[in-house]
C-alpha cells in the first residue's frame, strides 16, 4: 500500500513549512506530499494566509528530488483549462517527472466570494471540459494543433505546449457522486480518490467505479483506488489523545471518522482497507508543525502495510 502525505496549507503555513514537511517525508520514504486548492482556512485565522498551489509545488520541484507531488484536488473554477495544462506540464518538467494532478469540481463558495473568483452553481459540465481539454493538448502530437469548441471553454489552434514529462501524466478524480463521477473517472482518471467517505461507503463507491470501467470496455483494476482520511497516531494513548486535541478533535470521533490510534490500531485499519481493494491511502495531517507525527507512521505503521 502507497502511504502518501496530504497537508491543508490554507489552515496556515508558509511555503517554509510545507517544504520541511515535504522534505522530512521525502527522507522517511513516503510515496508522495500532496496538498490541497484553497485560498480560504474555514477555520482560525489562517495566518500567515494561503499559498497558491501550482507556484507551492514548483518550487517544491525543484527542492525535493525523489517524493511525488499533487494536488487533492485543483478546483475547476481557479484556472482556465488551457493555462492550467500549461503549468501543471512545466511544474511535471521541473520535478523530472515526478507531478500528479488531482482535479475536482470546487466547492467552497466563500473562498471564491472572497478573492473574487465567479462560483457558478453548475459545475460538473466545468471539470468534464477541462479534462477533455489538458488531456487533449497534452496528447496532441507535437507540431500539431488543438482546438476545442465546447459549451464553457472554446480553444483554436493551440500549439498545445509544452507536453509533460510523463506520458501519460497521472490525473485523480474523486468525489461522492454515485453516477457521473465514477463515469468521469473511468474516462479520464489514472487513480479515484474518495475523500472523507463514511467507511461504509468504501465498497459501494469502489465497486461503481469499477462498472463504470467495464461500461467502456476498460480494465477495472487499471484504475487506482484510494482514499484520504484525517490521520492521528500516537504511541500510546496519552500521546494520540494529545494529537487529536491538537487538531480540535476527540480520540474517540478520530477512531470513528479517521485513521487514528496507536500504531497497531491504524496498522490494522489499513490492512482493513487493503482488503476492500484500497491500494494508497493520502494520510491528512493537520498538525503541519508536527513532524515527529511523521516519524512516528514511518517507523511503526508504514513497515507493516508496505
């Protein structure tokens, strides 16, 4: 199982403490530092503010060498499609390869109502085009055009430079949906994600993504399947109780809703998950000040779900 750090910067920190937490999951062997698209915390003060999420990892690129590196996941509504295959293709060049792009619908409307980003309440016709769109500037042969006339976005012409590195780019979709979402993922997606599910629902969305392949004559098991969950551990109770506390929640609604406990207990959620198909989980640490959290999961949990 890929065990995969995911971090909330809107929450507060600087692109110094993303850094360090990338690089400390880098040296203890983690798959991939994937943060979220948000420019609004929903929570405190935020300070110092938010950081923009395709400038934070290029310069993570270039200062990490190894650790693969996204986003769960870029909101459809930031940036146009076209600008966007641009800069995830530069940043994928920057880090040698190393890039993923995580895409979804968006969903906080105050964060655009604050920056001024327009929030339109159909949104799904939005991510479908933008990933018709990058997948196709990126798989357009090089000296040819692209173009696109679609109800939202309309491209004549394009270049459709510069490619990406990796061919193809690795591209996550997620959500909750039970119709189109699975759709979009067996079309488009490398991996589906699902994000903060009830853990009953695991199966039944694993299994609609799975048809979804089959629908379009593509292999089920081509298709990762993985989820992210808030993550606290602790080597004894005391300490895990202290880290839920940390991140404004209670041991018992963490083992309820999260991957959480000791070391012996998340070891065996994720054993549990691998049993229902799961292949990488993206591990939520709120604490972004908490390193040692880090060193804790690679030395007691990550040996024993490698």
């Amino acid at each position: 199982m890929d065990l995969r750090i995911f971090i909330e910067p809107q929450l507060g920190a600087s692109y110094d403490t993303q850094l360090a937490l990338a690089r400390r999951a880098e040296e203890l062997g983690f798959d991939a530092f994937f943060r979220s698209d948000h420019f609004l915390s929903g929570r405190g003060d935020g300070l110092p503010g938010p950081t923009d999420s395709w400038i934070t990892l290029a310069g993570l690129a270039r200062e990490t060498s190894t650790i693969r590196l996204g986003t769960l996941v870029t909101s459809a509504t930031f940036r146009l499609p076209g600008m966007l295959a641009v800069q995830v293709a530069q940043v994928d060049a920057m880090s040698g390869g190393r890039v993923e792009l995580g895409l979804g619908t968006g969903w906080m409307a105050e964060e655009h109502t604050a920056y001024g980003v327009p929030f339109p309440a159909k949104r799904f016709g939005l991510l479908e085009e933008q990933l018709e769109i990058i997948t196709g500037m990126w798989t357009t042969p090089v000296g040819e055009r692209f173009s696109h006339d679609g109800a939202h976005y309309q491209l004549n012409d394009s270049p459709a430079l510069p490619k990406p590195v990796q061919d193809p780019l690795p591209i996550i979709i997620g959500g909750g949906g039970m119709q189109k979402t699975p759709r979009l993922a067996a079309r488009f997606a490398h991996e589906f994600n699902q994000a903060f599910p009830a853990k009953e629902q695991i199966p039944e969305l694993r299994d609609r993504v799975r048809a979804a392949c089959e629908e379009i004559g593509r292999d089920p098991d081509s298709i990762v399947q993985s989820l992210a969950l808030t993550t606290v551990v602790g080597a004894d109770e005391a300490e895990f109780a202290r880290r839920a506390t940390a991140v404004g929640s209670t041991p018992e609604r963490m083992r309820e809703r999260g991957i959480a406990g000791t070391p012996g207990e998340v070891v065996e959620t994720l054993q549990g998950f691998a049993d229902q198909g799961i292949t990488r989980v993206y591990l939520q640490c709120l604490d972004m000040a908490d390193l040692e959290h880090l060193d804790l999961i690679a030395a007691e949990v990550m040996p024993h779900v490698g």
